[in-house]
C-alpha cells in the first residue's frame, strides 16, 4: 500500500494548482464546436497546440486526424494516455450557454471533455517532469464512436512510429452523481458487431401485391423473429443486446419495393455466444426469405466493430487503489461490465497492460430531480451518454485531469 500512498501523495502536490477556469474555458469552447469521426480537424488542432505548448514532440494526422505527442524524461517505462475526439450526429438540447454551434452535432458522448482531460493531464504532467522518469506519450484519437480510429492509428504505425508503451491508459465520463470513479478489473465492456441485411423481393404495384413479392413483409416478419434470439436462445446467464437500429424500404406509397434493408448491431461479452447469435440471424433470415419465395437469397453482412474490453486486474487495482486515496474509498466501485463497446483496446499492443475506468458526471441538481429511490434507478433516469440532453457538470474537470495524472503516475513515478 506504500506505492499507492505515495503516487496520491505526488498527485496532490503536482496538481495543487489546478483551476478549473482554464480547462473550463478550453472544454467550452471544444463543446461549441463538435466535429464528427475523422473530420476533427479544429478538435486535433487544439490538442496539438496544447502539447507543443508544454514541450511535447508532436505528429499530426495519425490515422487521419489522430495526434500523438511524446515527452520523453529520462529512464523509465513509457505510458500512454488516450483521449478519444470525435462528436456524434445529435442535435443538442441541454440549452447550455456554451451549447454546440454545429446544428445537427454535439459532444453527447462527453469526447470534449475526454480531450480537455488528456490536454490537462498532459500540462501537468510536462510541468512535474521533474518528479518522474519515462516516457509520455498522449494519444489524440480520432473515430471512436464509428469504430474506424483505433484501427486507423494502427494501420499508420501508431505501434512503430513512436516508443511502445509498457501501459496503457484511458477514462470516460459517464452518467451518475457526480463524484465517482467506477472500476472494473478484467471485462469491462462489450463487443460490438454491425449486421446489415438486405432483402430481395419482386417490387410493383401497389393495388396488385399478387404480382409481387413483398420484401417489407418479409423485413417486418424478421424483425419480429430476431426478438426471440436472446430470449429463447442465449442462456440467461449471458449478457447479449441484439438491436435492429435501421429498416429501409420503398420509396412511394403505391410502389412495392423491390428490397429492403436492416441494420441490426450485436452487443456479446462471451465469443462462443457472438458466434452462436449470428448464426441465429443468418438462419432466420434466410428461413423467412426462404418461405416468402424471395427471387434471391438475401445478403448477410457482418462488420466487426469493436472487441471485448478487458482490463487487467492487476493494474486495474493499483489504479483504483490511487484513486480511493485521492478522492476517498466510498469513490471507487466495481461498475460491472457494460454493454457498451469501445476501440480503446485495439490501441494497446498485444499482451501490454491497459486500464480503463469511467467518471460519473451529473450534476446533483439533475441527479436529485431525477425520479427513483437508490442509485439503480435513478441512474436509468438520467440523461446518459448519446442523449441530446447529456450535460456534464463541470465540477469533473479538475479530477478528471488528476484521475489521468494519477495513473500515469503509477507506473512513472
């Protein structure tokens, strides 16, 4: 417990003269102007110019967009923090003064708050260099909520172009009263996989569907059988969301179409249940196309989005450990694994550590108001992550930046 003790006591003392005004201003003005996966050319600058600012070695369009920058201070291990950029197309609503300046896009997953974290994490860190040795590397990244950044950074060596790290590290903000540092050692967040569907039918009139075959009906009756995959299907024991999030079809409403299209997503914590699910799909798809007598087989498309999350316990537990000191041992708890899915994961070499851990952020005025008597249900009645009305409070600044400070120096001090 003497490491720990120590990393929460140099945290405090490096991070002492942390005002939330500056990262306010800086989060403000990222929240106004949100810009979408691989288009976070603004958001990227600003990081860039906050790294080469504190001394960091900075490269500019990793991936596209992504930002990494390297500060090197002596012997050491070499860390990574991570900060994903991108915005989501939602149209705000929180009616916040600061509110988004892009119609139809906003930050309703709390990236600029993930950039604001990782750019005052990083000033910190540079100004106390003297208190560590290693390497910091920050990774701006790119695409986190189309599944592409991750990938991308990789595929322009992001591994080989900058020194490998030893961990890796990340956070995000989540819904909760404000105040608290959820952690989960080993799984801590889903896999993901995007389906698409399309079915062929015989389009025509509308007044003579006999001379047709309807591919809306037969659309209409796979949806309805899709529901029955995880609950007929999937032992209760496993945790598995099967959504059909888009159905297309038609285009008039006297023409019958001659297709139509689904988009299903996979939400799977266990692979031999993945496998299991889009078997299930594939099969009830082709068997009611099969029996509607569809002039074509239908197209089943699986995309793979993201993997399991999977912290490692150990370090997972030095990190939790800091934190119950920093912000008290009532702070830190075990969230469970979500169904949620992110590419934080892939950013990490094979067999490196990484850690993972979220930080709650509604404001207890919004949390008191919100209907249900423990923290379970009012957690289901507040606006979450992807909500044009998810409004973090601004009180997580600061701790949000030592949250990152203190991890990072876990391994480097």
């Amino acid at each position: 417990m003497s490491e720990p003790t120590a990393v929460a006591r140099l945290t405090q003392e490096i991070t002492a003269d942390l005002r939330p005004a500056p990262l306010e201003d800086f989060y403000q003005d990222l929240h106004r102007h949100p810009e979408l996966a691989f288009q976070e050319h603004r958001t990227a600058a600003k990081l860039a110019s906050r790294l080469r600012a504190a001394g960091y070695a900075v490269t500019e369009g990793v991936g596209g967009t992504g930002v990494v920058g390297v500060l090197a201070h002596g012997d050491g291990p070499t860390v990574w923090l991570r900060g994903d950029m991108d915005a989501l197309p939602v149209r705000e609503a929180t009616g916040l003064e600061y509110a988004s300046t892009v119609d139809g896009v906003m930050h309703a997953c709390g990236h600029d708050l993930h950039v604001t974290w990782l750019a005052g994490a990083a000033d910190t860190l540079a100004a106390a260099r003297g208190a560590w040795s290693g390497t910091l590397v920050v990774v701006g990244q790119p695409a986190e909520e189309s599944g592409g950044g991750a990938v991308a950074m990789v595929a322009d060596g992001l591994h080989t172009r900058f020194p490998p790290p030893d961990v890796v590290l990340g956070q995000h903000v989540a819904p909760g009263l404000a105040g608290f540092y959820p952690h989960t050692p080993g799984l801590t967040m889903s896999a993901s996989d995007d389906i698409d569907v399309v079915v062929h039918g015989v389009g025509g009139h509308g007044s003579r569907p006999e001379s047709t075959t309807d591919p809306v009906v037969t659309a209409a009756y796979i949806v309805t059988r899709l529901q029955t995959v995880v609950s007929r299907e999937v032992a209760a024991a496993h945790s598995v969301v099967l959504t059909v999030g888009q159905f297309h079809a038609g285009t008039k409403h006297n023409i019958i179409p001659a297709e139509a299209r689904l988009s299903l997503n996979l939400r799977t914590q266990d692979a031999h249940v993945r496998d299991r699910v889009i078997g299930a799909v594939r099969r009830i798809v082709t068997g009611e196309c099969r029996t509607a007598g569809c002039p074509a087989p239908p197209e089943v498309t699986v995309r793979s989005g993201y993997p399991n999350t999977v912290n490692d316990a150990v370090l997972d537990g030095e990190i939790a450990g800091v934190h119950r000191e920093l912000f008290g041992a009532d702070t830190v708890f075990d969230f469970g694994p979500a169904m949620g899915s992110e590419d934080f994961s892939l950013l990490a070499p094979e067999g490196v550590p990484y850690d993972y851990w979220y930080v709650t952020s509604t404001p207890p005025t919004v949390w008191g108001a919100a209907p249900g008597t423990d923290r379970a249900e009012k957690f289901g009645n507040v606006p979450g992550n992807h909500s044009p009305l998810f409004a973090p409070d601004p009180s997580v600044l600061v701790p949000g930046v030592r949250t990152l400070v203190s991890a990072a120096l876990s391994r480097l001090a």
